[in-house]
C-alpha cells in the first residue's frame, strides 16, 4: 500500500467515524416523532389558517387551527420547507395526531420530522455500518503502516 493510500484510508475512516454519531442520533430521537401514531395520540382536524416562516431562509410552514375537548388550539410543524404552501393550501383541512395531555404537541404524516422518524431503524443500520467501515479502513491502515516499519 502507497503512503498517499493510507492516508486516504485513515482520511476515509475518521471521515466515517464522524458520520455514524450523527447517523445514530438521526436514529434515536427521530423516533419519537412517529409515536403518536402508535399510541394514546388522537387524529383531529385541523384547517391550514396561516404560515410561520423561518428567518435564516425565510421557508414557510403552515399554522394549524384544531379544536379539542372544547377548546381551539393554534400551532405550526417546526417543519419548514419550500412547498409547504402548495402542500398545505391556506383554508385547507388536514388530519393531525395531538398529544391529549398536551393538545399544543401535534405532527402531521408529511412533516419531516415524521418522515425521517419512519426510517429510524434504516438510520441505526447506516450508523452501524459506517462505525465498522471506520473501524475496518483506519485499522487496515494503522497495520499497513506497522507492516511496512517492520521490513525497513
């Protein structure tokens, strides 16, 4: 193995142990955005009545009005994105999941927050598999590097 190809294999696997942090993080907590859809959340209707924007890229995001046990809620996915207004028309109607112990807490089967939530598991196995690359690449290397010590 060439110097400059070490390098690139040890570059590689430090690149890839950064990764799988962040990949296992993607996985771990995106999850509990899809939880209200398999316990105690109950679906409401909700109508599109404005758009929150964030600042930085000035993106939308639509604000929800809902009602539950009498009493009307105003809301917005912390979810922005650049079709949000042609995906959530103002005056349109949506079902929403809402937490019934905290009624403001709601999320939406489009928002992203959801969507990455969906594919936790498929997160975890990259993590998993990128650690082991890593691993595999800067381990190769390091004996390469002993390997060629040992012959001069």
């Amino acid at each position: 193995m060439k110097k400059r190809t070490i390098i690139i294999s040890i570059i590689l696997g430090v690149l890839l142990l950064l990764i799988s942090p962040i990949l296992l993080f993607i996985g771990l907590f995106s999850d509990r955005y899809t939880s209200p859809y398999h316990d105690d959340f109950k679906t409401v209707k909700a109508k599109v009545v404005d758009y929150e924007y964030e600042e930085l890229h000035n993106l939308p995001t639509p604000v929800f009005e809902y009602t539950y046990k009498g009493k009307t809620y105003v809301s917005y996915i912390d979810s922005y994105a650049s079709a949000a207004k042609e995906n959530f028309p103002l005056g349109s109607e949506h079902k929403i999941k809402i937490n019934p112990n905290n009624p403001e807490e709601f999320h939406h089967k489009d928002s992203i927050s959801t969507i990455l939530g969906e594919y936790y598991i498929a997160f975890l196995f990259a993590s998993m598999i990128t650690t082991i690359l890593g691993v595999v690449a800067i381990a190769m290397s390091v004996m390469k590097i002993i390997k060629n010590k040992k012959e001069k």
